[in-house]
C-alpha cells in the first residue's frame, strides 16, 4: 500500500503536471534516497516530462538498488539454509 505522499505524485502523473510529480518524489527520496520503487517512479515523470538524461540516471539508480536488494535477499536465505 502506497502513502498519501506517493499517491498524491502518481496522480500528479496521471493528470501530466510532472513537473509537480518530480518534486514530490524528489522530496520523498531526499527521506528515503535508497527505495528503488521511488527511483523508478521519479525517473518515469522524467521521462513524460521530456528529460531522458535525469530519467536515465533515476533508472539506472533505481536497477542498481533493485540489484543489492535481491542480493542481499539471496545472502540472507543462504544464510538461513544453513
């Protein structure tokens, strides 16, 4: 389930005011820079919004976070297995 934050930016999206959207996920990541799930959603306002150099750089981020979770996740069930 989302917060009232993030759905709130999501509508911002779906009504093309991305500009507001990207501010929005902008403020939420400065709280929580490593949520992958909020990397992706603010490089998908970028995108609509036109700027593929900062859609790409939130992407990238957001797979390089997505990539230590599983990793991480992958670790912690070895560990348990043994």
């Amino acid at each position: 389930m989302n917060s009232p934050e993030v759905e709130r930016a999501e509508e911002l999206l779906r009504i093309g005011r991305y500009s507001e959207a990207i501010d929005r996920f902008r403020a939420m990541l400065s709280m929580e820079p490593e949520r992958p799930d909020l990397r992706g959603r603010v490089a998908e306002a970028y995108r609509l919004a036109g700027n593929s150099e900062r859609s790409f750089h939130h992407f990238h981020k957001a797979a390089t976070l997505y990539g230590r979770q599983n990793r991480s996740e992958e670790h912690t069930s070895e560990l348990q297995s043994h």
